[in-house]
C-alpha cells in the first residue's frame, strides 16, 4: 500500500495534546505506524553530560500515531483526506479529497 503521509508533508494533529497544530512531517516510520512531526508531541529528557553531549534538560519530539495525523488541503490548510489517481501519463499522485487538488507536484 502507498504512503498516505510521506516525509516533507504538512500535517494536523486530530487528537491528543497538540490536537489542531501543525508542523512538518521529518520522518515516517511506516513499521511502528508512527511519524515525527517538527514541533508537536514535544517531551522533555533528563540527560547525563557525555563527551559529544551536554547534559541538562533537553526538549525534543516523540513519534506520534499515524491515524492522529491529516494532511493539510493544499488550498486552505483545513484537514483532508487523501486518494490517489493516475494522471495521463502513468504517474500515481495523492489528492486530497476535500479540494481535488494534487499533493504531490
């Protein structure tokens, strides 16, 4: 099965703390069903000091599930679903459902 969210991708988040935020999808981790979201489901990590590393509180951000995610409608930014097509010359391209319009160039 094709991706529905791929890495580069404007997302909303549909539940949860961060539910109606959005970022940019920075990985897709299709065997956990889980994606990284620049900015959302931020956590806080007590490290040790290491010699690459300094120690202290560090924020970064977790995973988030696949299904608490929508791509962002190309035209208005609201939350849509995503389809796919094959256009004229042979090529499969995702759309959102909500506008019909192309998500992948």
């Amino acid at each position: 099965m094709a991706a529905k969210i791929k890495k580069g991708d404007r997302v909303i988040v549909l539940a949860g703390r961060d539910k109606g935020r959005s970022g940019e999808v920075v990985e897709v981790r299709p065997v956990e069903d889980r994606a990284l979201v620049r900015g959302i489901n931020m956590v806080k990590r007590h490290t040790r000091a290491t010699q690459q590393t300094e120690g202290g509180i560090i924020s970064k951000e977790m995973p988030i599930q696949l299904s608490n995610l929508a791509v962002a409608d190309p035209k208005d930014g609201k939350p849509t679903r995503v389809g796919f097509k094959t256009l004229d010359d042979g090529r499969k391209v995702r759309f959102a459902k909500r506008s019909g319009d192309l998500i992948d160039g």
